[in-house]
C-alpha cells in the first residue's frame, strides 16, 4: 500500500513538471563548432535526463564486467561451502548410521573448504577411531589442531577420551596432564584425569583432586566418595608394600572424609597387622569401631590379634558375647583368642558354638586343629573333612603348634 501511494505521487510530481516545462517559452542553444542545435527547454531536460540514465547503466555493465570473475570465484566458493556443510551432515548421519569409513571419506573430502575445517578434522578422528584406525585418528587430530589452535582445550579433550577408551592408559594420563597445567581446575579434565588415574594405580594423584571435584559438583557424590575410597585405600597398601613408616605417612596424608571410612580404616589395620599381627594401635582401632557400629569383619580381624598380651583383648571379647551370645563370628574370635590364652576348654566350647550356629571352613579347621591337639582324633577328622568341604585358606594359630604350652584345664 504504501509503494503504491509512493508511485502515485511519483507520477503526479512528472505530470506537474512536464506541464511546467511546457509552458515555459524559453528554450536551449547549443553551439558545437559549426554544429549548432536548438530545441525547447523540455526536451532538453528529457534529453539530459535520458542521457544521464544512459551512462548510469552503462557504467554498472560495465563494472559488472570487470567483476565477473572475482564474482565467479566468490559463488564458486560459496558453492563449495554449502557442499562442505551438506558433507559434514552427511558426515555425522554416517557416523550415528555407524557407516563409519563413509563417514571419514565425507568429512576429510569436504574439510579443507569448509568453513569450520577443525570439526570436520575431529568427526573425522572419531570415525577413523571407531574403525580402529589409530594411524589415522592421530593425524586427523593433529590436523585439527592445527587448523584451530585456540580450540586446544577441546582437542586435547577428544584426543584424551579417545586414548582412555583405547586403554592407552598412560598416553590419556599424560595429555591429561599437560591440559591440566595448561587449563587448570577445568572440570572436565579433572574428570577424565581421575578415570586415568585409576588403572595406573596413581592414587596420591587422585587424592589432589578430588578436593576440587568435590568444590566443582560436577560429578554425582556417590561417584566421588567411592573414587576417594578406592584412591586412600589403594595408596594404602602401595605404602605398606615399602615399609611401615611409609604407611604411617600415607595414612596422615588422608583426608578426614578417607581416613573415617570404615573401608579405608580396615585396610588401614590390615596393613599395620601385616606388621605386626599384636599392633596395638589397630587394636584400639578395631575395638573403639565396634563399640560405634558392628562388623562381622572387625570381629573377625579382632580375633585375629597377636598381642603379647593376649588376657585383655580376650576379656573383651567375651563381654561383647554377654551381649551377642548367638554371633558366630564373635564366637569364632572369642575362639581363636581362648587359644591364644592357652585356655583350650573355654576353645572348645566357643569354636564348637561357632560352628553349629554358621558352619564355616575357617571355624571347623580350628575346632579340628584343637580337637587334635586334645586327642580327639575322630571328631578332628571329621571336622577336617567338614573344613576341606567347605573351602578357604587356613593356618593353625602359634599356640596349638607350640608343644610345650600344655593344655589348661577343660572349664578353662
């Protein structure tokens, strides 16, 4: 509507200038040399307007046709652009079609006039990897790198995810690292350098890290708690494959939320009893446990003890069954500490309870290892049998091996 009140008043404003031009008397000479040439005021004007007209059209032609190869190479890359595109979509449709070589031949073929080539370079390494070409996948991700280097970061990630689903542990350990010193506290390198931590046993690594993933949130808590587990046990006992003073070390490197874990603190006593089985501070450990929460394997490591005194612990013991009377594993400790104390009646009795209330091979080896050492022979045999059915791994405590410790009365 309004380009038609536009050409309305066009056509008005011509109408009342032609009829102005018309009714005016003058006119215009022009005198060229001998050529001389006279007409009326509006034809000249027409003639001008005409004329100028002429030249406006011929000039653009004539620039049109100056530019027309720069104008060809412009639409032929433009052309090879949008063909760049349709092959990167191509490209990634092959790849969720898992058609993984048509997808690489698409994004290679079309990268170099894309206008993105670094993504066309990274689909390209992700298919080349699915194929299991690593030769491939490499030079595509130098290659990428190369034609982007501000997308470092991005690179170095997929090169990095790539390497760890491949189980190159430690060439994803050390790219991760390398973007770690370079783009410190980037969650999603702290979350792939943990997943790599992991298989090469680098434990005090993932220790240091686990205090800015937890500030991060990016990982669910369950995750990370079971990640700082793993990593305080596992540093553990590499430690106390050294020496007990590197354990001693390694425990007081903990963090508080590790060094409380029930988990992290028995393989913490299984490491000081490796040792020394008699350690009093594992005692102490396992005994001050127990009184906050029951755990048949803390009972089972406390029955376990050595000490050079084995009265207290065994005192213990059997206070906690005037609580628990029917727990076979505290029956099974109490047995093996009544042994220690050389007090083979009271032995007996608990292993014999032990064994009639939870069968085990560990608690009818015992009881048969006694049971000969009192001249039992058949019921030994029969509970040798029992044990050898049930299966585990057995060692006849010091005292029944010992013939000089002579047996106690039966009561105890």
């Amino acid at each position: 509507m309004i380009r038609l009140f536009g050409l309305l008043v066009v056509l008005l404003l011509s109408a009342a200038a032609a009829l102005w031009f018309h009714e005016q008397a003058g006119y215009v000479l022009v005198s060229v040399g001998d050529i001389t040439l006279e007409t009326s005021l509006f034809l000249a004007a027409g003639a001008a307007i005409v004329a100028v007209l002429l030249g406006y059209f011929l000039v653009r032609m004539l620039v049109r046709v100056v530019r027309t190869p720069g104008s060809m190479r412009g639409w032929w890359r433009r052309r090879r652009r949008i063909r760049a595109q349709q092959r990167l979509i191509r490209g990634l449709v092959r790849m969720a079609e898992g058609r993984y070589a048509d997808a690489e031949r698409a994004l290679v073929n079309s990268a170099v006039h894309a206008d993105m080539p670094m993504l066309h370079y990274l689909c390209a390494a992700w298919s080349a990897h699915r194929s299991g070409a690593a030769r491939r996948r490499d030079h595509y991700l130098a290659l990428a790198d190369r034609q982007d280097p501000e997308a470092r970061l991005a690179i170095g990630l997929v090169q990095a995810q790539l390497y760890l689903e491949d189980e190159q542990w430690e060439t994803a350990f050390a790219t991760l690292n390398y973007l770690d010193e370079k783009y410190p506290r980037q969650p999603r390198v702290l979350e792939l350098l943990c997943r790599a931590c992991v298989p090469l046993g680098e434990w005090d690594r993932l220790l240091t890290m686990l205090p800015a993933l937890k500030r991060l949130g990016t990982l669910e808590k369950g995750y990370v708690a079971d990640l700082e587990q793993r990593a305080a046990r596992g540093s553990l006992l590499a430690a106390a494959r050294n020496d007990e003073a590197a354990l001693e070390r390694a425990w007081n490197r903990l963090p508080r939320s590790a060094s409380s874990n029930p988990a992290v603190i028995l393989t913490y006593v299984d490491a000081r009893m490796q040792f020394n089985p008699g350690d009093p501070v594992a005692e102490k450990l396992l005994r001050n446990g127990l009184r906050h929460a029951w755990r048949p394997s803390w009972v089972e490591r406390y029955g376990r003890l050595d000490m050079k005194d084995p009265g207290p612990p065994f005192a213990i013991v059997e206070a906690w069954l005037k609580e628990r009377p029917e727990d076979a594993a505290l029956l099974l400790a109490a047995g093996r500490l009544a042994i220690a104390n050389g007090l083979w009646g009271r032995a007996r009795s608990y292993l014999e309870a032990a064994v009639a209330r939870e069968p085990t091979g560990e608690a009818c080896y015992l009881l048969a290892c006694l049971q000969q050492r009192l001249g039992e022979s058949d019921s030994a045999s029969e509970n040798f049998r029992l044990a050898a059915e049930l299966g585990g791994g057995f060692r006849r405590p010091n005292n029944l091996l010992r013939p000089d410790v002579m047996p106690r009365a039966v009561g105890g």
